[in-house]
C-alpha cells in the first residue's frame, strides 16, 4: 500500500538537488574516464615517436653504410676495369706483334720452294758426281 503524501510536504529542491548530485558523479566519472583514455593515449604516441625516431636513426645508419659499400665497389671496379682494359691493351699489342710476324712468314715458302729446288739439282748433281767417283774407281775427275 502506497501511502499518499500531500504535495505540500514534497521537497522539491532536495529532489532536484539529489538528481544534480548524481549528474554531477557521473559527469566527474566521464571526464576521469576521458582523461585516462587520454593519458593511455599519450604514453602510446610517446612510445611510437620514440620507436619511430630509433628506427629513423637505423635508416640513417643504413643509408651511411649502404653510402660506403658503394664507393668501396666503385672504387674495386674501377680497378679491376683498369686493368682490364690494361691487359686488353697488351694482348692487342701482342696480337699486331703476332700478325706482323705470321706476315712476315706468309712470304717464306715461296722463297723456301725455290731453295728447296735449288738444293735438291745440288743433292742430284753431287749424286751424279759420286756414282762417276765411284764408277771411275774413286779417281778424281
């Protein structure tokens, strides 16, 4: 059973009062929630920009290193391009010194034909002059 109050004896400003009092917990529990999510926020920005910034340094260290080794290979290409070309240039030399000499011999065996004519009428001519020593009875001519 319900017992009626005469409206006179309703407080309406502790009502009101006790409505405003629990607004303004929940409001003050809002605003601590907002700010710790806001502080979770900020020590995860802190942690990513700190991350961010060791791994910027890593990509200079990188580049700096990436930076040497290429020189270092330039420089060793160079060099062994150098001497390359040195010992193309060489075995050029060589080749014309080669050339020049199987020149020099393309014109021998004509003349080593024509000596070789020549010593073979020797060689008969000294074979006719035997037989005759020998058929003379070794008495010179």
């Amino acid at each position: 059973m319900t017992e009626k109050v005469p409206l006179v004896k309703v407080d309406v400003d502790a009502g009101v009062k006790s409505k405003f009092s629990d607004l303004v917990t929940d409001a003050s529990i809002s605003v601590l929630c907002v700010l710790l999510v806001g502080q979770a926020m900020e020590k995860k920005h802190n942690a990513l920009e700190a991350k961010h910034k060791d791994a910027s340094e890593d990509v200079k260290k990188w580049k700096q290193k990436t930076t040497n080794l290429e020189a270092r290979l330039k420089e060793a290409l160079k060099d062994k391009i150098e001497a390359a070309e040195k010992a193309t240039g060489d075995m050029k030399v060589e080749k014309e010194v080669v050339e020049l000499e199987r020149d020099s011999w393309k014109g021998k065996p004509v003349g080593l034909e024509g000596e070789l004519v020549e010593a073979k009428s020797v060689v008969e001519e000294s074979r006719g002059l035997l037989a005759e020593y020998f058929d003379n009875g070794f008495v010179s001519i």
